[in-house]
C-alpha cells in the first residue's frame, strides 16, 4: 500500500508559543499526529519541548530527517524535524520581536508551501508568527495567507489577482468567511465592492461544497448597523451587497441576505441542541468575522486558507509573546488544525 504523503508544520516565529504547542501536540496526540513533521531550527524545537517537560521528566525526543518521506518511521511521542539551511544557530529571546524571527518563519512556510505545491506534503499546518517581526525581517506580506498567496501564483506563473484566496475561521459550531483581510478598517470598507463581495462567495461555496459534499448555505453579512436599515445607515448593502449575491444566486449558489452583523453568527451557530440556519457566515471585514468564532472558544477554532491549490490550516491564535516559554500555552488550537488538515486532504485521523 503507499504511504499516505506526510503533513508539513511550520514551527511559526520561534520567539513566540510555536514551538511549545507543537511538542505539546505531538506529546498529547501521537496517534493524530503520526507522519506529521515540523519544518524549522532543531534548536527552536527542543527548547519548546523542555519549557513544557514536568520536573522529573525527560524532555520530548527530536528526530532530524533529512526527507518528507522519513516522516513516517519517526516512533510516536518523538518529533520529527526537517532543518531548513540558514535559519538561525540559536533560538530567538522569547516574547520579543525579532528580525531574525520574522524571516525564519517565512522561510518555513515558504519552504512548506513550495512541497505542497510540488505534491510532496499533503498539506500544512502552520503555527503563529508574529506580523512585527515579518515587517522587520524584511517580508513584503503581512501575514501566512498573503505569503501563501503569492507563492501559489508564483507556482502557477500567473498574477496575484488571478489567485483569489480568502481567509475562513472554522469551528464545530461557527464558520465565517471574510471580504478582507489583514488591511485596515479604513481599506477594508473600501474593499466592499461587488467584485470583491461575489468572488468570495464563489470561493467560500467552491470549498465547502467540495467539504461538505453539496452545496453550502451562506448567510451574508451587512457592512452597517442594521444591513444598513433600507439605506438610513448607508447604501453598501442597496448599491454592493444585494447585487452581489443576486449575481451569485444566478450562478446557483446559495447565498442569502444581507443581514444585521450583530445577529446573524447567533442564526448560523450550530450546537446539539439546535442547527444552525447556515454553514457559514461571510462577513464583510476581518474582525466583524473572527470576534465571534474566537469568543465562541480559541482553543476549537481554526483557520483555513479557501482559494488556494494547496490544504492550508493553522491555529487561530497569534504567537502569545506574554506567556511564550513558560510551557502553558494550549496546543488545543494547533491540534484541531492538524485534525481539520487531516480531513480536508482526505487522510485517516
């Protein structure tokens, strides 16, 4: 039988939790994570590893391999680690920002990506870096799916805006797909158009319908109080919004609203006790959307990149910089990402 292809984890800005949430999983999920390996700096991952040892214990093994293929001989309750060339000899202070950090991490997930895209990982699972810490190492994006983004349109030799990706937040009771990203709220309200409104429905039904094995239901989210409230509190959703999902309508998705932001994730949350009305929201802006996913729980919710040619998952917390090294950060996150990863690739769990 061959062997399923391995799943590439990035070690993330290794001043931050990264590393430890990365030991802590393959401490506590072995099963999960078997033919799992880390991308990064053997010395960044055994210090995560000790931060997190019991007194008394020994610390988590590593295992330096030299291919993906060696992933899968790697026993449980060990870690194994493929070094990148050049990244730093020695791991960064925790909790500051670093220059030498923010490229590291770049350079991780750079690295990762190009396998996925080449068909040799299966998919990637990328913990935390710290978007100061990009800026300052000279990295051009401002975040993974940015980078992601452009890799992908490198490998396929076309423009960055013919490779639409959008950022979804997923957990057992919420998902949200967002308009925009990582810009500021100023140009966030500015990226409301109806080009921009339509592809995301088009990428977010896309996905899921390939997940869920038939077609999504997606509630839309106004941009103003109230959907706007008939035009007295802005024309966004009369003039963008509405046009928006009456052209995705035509193209058979199915996608309703606008309505009030402040309602409908309570509408769309699924629990035991009742069905959401929706499989997702999408929301119009970054906050607008990841506020309620991540009060619902950080430790369950995960990010996915939606657009891309390649399985992308990460946790949906950042680096932790304030308790980063002192071995409590939670790995609940980054496990449920390796989960969904397995899932959205169609490997066992």
């Amino acid at each position: 039988m061959t062997q399923p292809l391995p799943i590439a984890i990035t070690q993330g800005d290794a001043a931050g939790i990264g590393p430890e949430i990365i030991a802590k999983a393959f401490r506590d999920a072995p099963g999960l994570l078997r033919g799992c390996f880390v991308v990064g700096s053997v010395a960044a991952l055994r210090r995560g590893a000790a931060c997190i040892a019991q007194p008394g214990d020994t610390a988590l093994p590593m295992a330096r391999i030299a291919s993906v293929r060696e992933a899968a001989a790697v026993p449980p309750r060990c870690v194994p680690v493929l070094p990148l060339p050049g990244l730093p000899a020695e791991p960064p202070a925790w909790g500051r920002i670093d220059a030498a950090a923010g490229r590291a991490a770049a350079d991780c997930v750079v690295w990762a990506a190009r396998a996925a895209l080449r068909g040799e990982v299966a998919a990637l699972v990328t913990a935390p870096l710290h978007k100061e810490a990009l800026a300052a190492g000279g990295i051009a994006f401002p975040g993974h799916t940015e980078l992601l983004q452009a890799e992908a349109a490198r490998h396929a030799g076309v423009a960055l805006a013919e490779m639409p990706v959008r950022m979804m937040l997923a957990s057992d009771e919420l998902r949200t797909v967002l308009v925009s990203i990582h810009v500021s709220l100023r140009d966030a309200l500015d990226a409301v158009t109806v080009a921009n409104v339509l592809g995301a429905l088009r990428i977010t039904h896309a996905a899921l319908a390939r997940s869920l094995g038939r077609a999504p239901r997606i509630g839309v989210a106004g941009l103003n109080p109230h959907a706007g409230e008939g035009g007295l509190f802005g024309r966004e959703e009369i003039d963008v919004i509405v046009p928006a999902i009456q052209a995705a309508r035509a193209e058979g998705i199915d996608a309703q609203g606008p309505f009030a932001p402040d309602t409908v994730f309570m509408r769309a949350r699924s629990t035991p006790q009742r069905a959401g009305e929706f499989d997702v929201v999408l929301a119009m802006y970054h906050d607008q959307g990841l506020i309620p996913v991540k009060y619902l729980g950080v430790d369950k919710g995960v990010n996915v990149t939606l657009g891309l040619p390649l399985v992308r998952t990460s946790p949906d917390h950042g680096t932790a910089f304030d308790i980063a090294g002192q071995g409590v950060a939670d790995a609940s996150s980054l496990i449920e990402a390796v989960r969904m990863a397995r899932q959205l690739s169609s490997l066992p769990a």
